[in-house]
C-alpha cells in the first residue's frame, strides 16, 4: 500500500511540475521525507497528504479521499504485520507479497522459473536449496520460504481471483530444478492451473528467436483502482529493482504484450508443455 500510495503522489508532484524540495518545504519536512514517502518506505499522515495534494492542485476530493485511505490502509497493515512477515528474510519479499496481495492483475515474464505463484512446494524447494549458495541453509527456514509460497497460491482461488497472466520462455519447463520427477510433477502443476479461468498461461518457445524481455525477466502488479499506476518488480543477482511510475510501466506493459504475441497460443502452450513433460 505505501509503495502504490507513493507511486500515486510521485506522479501528481511530476503533474505540477514541482520539486522534491519544494515539497518538503510545503510540509515543513526535509528533502529526504520526501524521498522516503514517495518510495513508500515510511507511514504517511493524513496532514502532510492533505497539504502536499493541495500543493500539486489537487482538486478532485474523490481523489484525495482514496489517497487518505490508502494511506490509513497501509499503517494498518504496517501494524499488523501480516503474514508474509514470518518469512526468514522478509525484506522486499514482504513488500511484494503485500502488493501482490492487494493487486487485481498480475502480469509475469519468466525467462528460466516457473512463476512462484505456479510453482509446486517440491520444486519450491528444491529452488531453495540450489539457488541457496549460504543463503537458504536452515532447513527450518527453507521451509517457511516453501510455506510462504504456497500460502501466496491461495490468491488464484479467493471469491475475487488474481487474474494472472504469465508468458514463460521455453527454458524454464526444460531446467531441471530438483530432477526429471519434481519437474514433471510441475509441468503437471502447470497443465492444472491454465485451465482455470484467471489464468492466461503462454510459451515463448526456442524457434521464436530474439524478442523484446530477452534482457531479464519482470512482474507487472496491477490495482483494480483505475487511477493507480501499475507498479514492476524484477529481480536482479544482487538487489531488487522497483519501477512505480507511469510511463516506464506502460513501456514494460508494451514489452510484455510484444513479447506474448511472439509466443504460442495457450492451446499450442499446453501441448508444448506436455509433450515435455512426457518427455522426461
């Protein structure tokens, strides 16, 4: 909530063509409070919205009101420290989950995993380990990680569904994580949730060659709110990138949508996905 609540008064100050410092100044605060806010990393009062939304011109009170409840929403949350805070490492993990959590639609390129959201608790762990490198070497806290994963799953079948909409490249159904047994125990996964109907799951396969996300792979959270601006997650080796403003989302909204059009229909995806499945 406090990254989507940023996002939104990072864009209005951009709107108004106002500073960071001037910001900060409307609101008696530093440069550094502003930095802070907009990147969701601290609460937010409901005063220094209601001057800093006035400040940019704000004048739609529908607005404001949706803002102020975001911002109450995510000192809630703050406090009640939800459940995915009992991973062992919950840093930006927890601050995706609490936005995948609050999402309406997801969109996920994958170039080598299967989506955490599809994957089986097997291959969950067997991630774990092998992507550990000293990192993931407590058994107990490897499976609170697989634990946490599979409790995220719990989303595909709420009475209001996350639409999901994954494009896998063709590597990620052939990697072996965890061996021939767990991975055709995966594809099967696989199989089973493109048949629901919140799922749009599509295979970029190998002969599609180059393609416009070949530089890494990413997540596109949505909100059901048609005023909020979509927020990307990507993982890199050493650190975790956000982008939460306007015009960098739609462009890796256009890539992904490129990129699905390159890849097979979900019908021609499911056989591919199972034709390799029997072949391990």
């Amino acid at each position: 909530m406090g990254r989507r609540l940023g996002g939104e008064l990072l864009r209005l100050r951009d709107a108004a063509g106002k500073t960071q410092q001037q910001a900060a100044e409307s609101i008696n605060a530093t440069g550094t409070k502003i930095v802070k806010m907009e990147r969701g990393w601290v609460p937010m009062r409901d005063p220094d919205i209601r001057v800093l939304c006035e400040f940019y011109g704000l004048d739609d009170p529908k607005t404001l009101a949706r803002l102020l409840d975001l911002a109450r929403l995510d000192r809630e949350r703050r406090k009640a420290k939800g459940w995915w805070q009992e991973s062992p490492h919950p840093g930006t993990l927890s601050e995706y989950i609490a936005l995948e959590g609050a999402a309406s639609h997801v969109h996920t390129w994958q170039l080598s995993l299967i989506p955490g959201l599809f994957q089986t608790a097997e291959y969950a762990r067997s991630l774990a380990v092998s992507e550990g490198a000293g990192v993931w070497e407590d058994p107990d806290d490897i499976e609170r990680l697989v634990e946490i994963r599979m409790r995220r799953q719990e989303r595909l079948h709420d009475e209001r569904p996350l639409q999901v909409y994954a494009v896998i490249w063709e590597a990620a159904l052939r990697q072996l994580i965890g061996g021939p047994e767990t991975m055709r125990a995966q594809l099967k996964r696989l199989l089973e949730l493109a048949e629901l109907p919140n799922v749009r799951l599509q295979v970029l396969p190998f002969r599609a060659g180059g393609h416009p996300c070949i530089t890494g792979p990413f997540t596109i959270i949505s909100f059901a709110e048609t005023e909020a601006v979509d927020v990307v997650h990507a993982d890199t080796i050493a650190s975790t990138v956000w982008v939460e403003n306007e015009a960098e989302s739609a462009a890796h909204s256009a890539f992904f949508d490129r990129t699905a059009r390159l890849s097979l229909a979900q019908h021609d995806s499911a056989l591919l996905i199972d034709t390799i499945r029997q072949e391990m």
